[in-house]
C-alpha cells in the first residue's frame, strides 16, 4: 500500500487498517518463529505500513491543530 493510497483513506479507514496490520504483523512474527513464513520480508512490510500509517494519523493531527 502506498503512501498516496493511506492518505486516500478517512480517519476510521486508518485506525482499522492499522488494527488489521498489527493483527497481520504479529502472525507474522508468530509464523517467523516457528519457521513457517517463507518470505520473512512480509515482517518489514508490514512494520513499514503501520510507520506509514501513524505518520498520516500524526500529520492529520497537526493539521487540525492538536498538539
């Protein structure tokens, strides 16, 4: 998902999509290390959304003024 594609979506979009990235990642990790993941890059990908993610909760929030 790209970051022009995370901006696209409305506040409730965000807070789900970063719900269901967490619940991804962690059966990622889960999957990691019990060697059953066979692309360990899916881990990084995922980190990197929810990074992505918070950025444009965090720049919508400045923008409406709270600090």
């Amino acid at each position: 998902m790209e970051i022009d594609d995370i901006r696209a979506l409305s506040d409730d979009e965000l807070r789900d999509e970063l719900h269901e990235t967490h619940r991804e990642l962690m059966n990622l990790r889960f999957r990691a290390a019990t060697m059953q993941l066979a692309n360990v890059n899916q881990v990084r990908r995922a980190r990197k959304r929810i990074a992505r993610i918070n950025t444009v909760m965090r720049e919508r929030e400045l923008a409406a003024g709270i600090a």
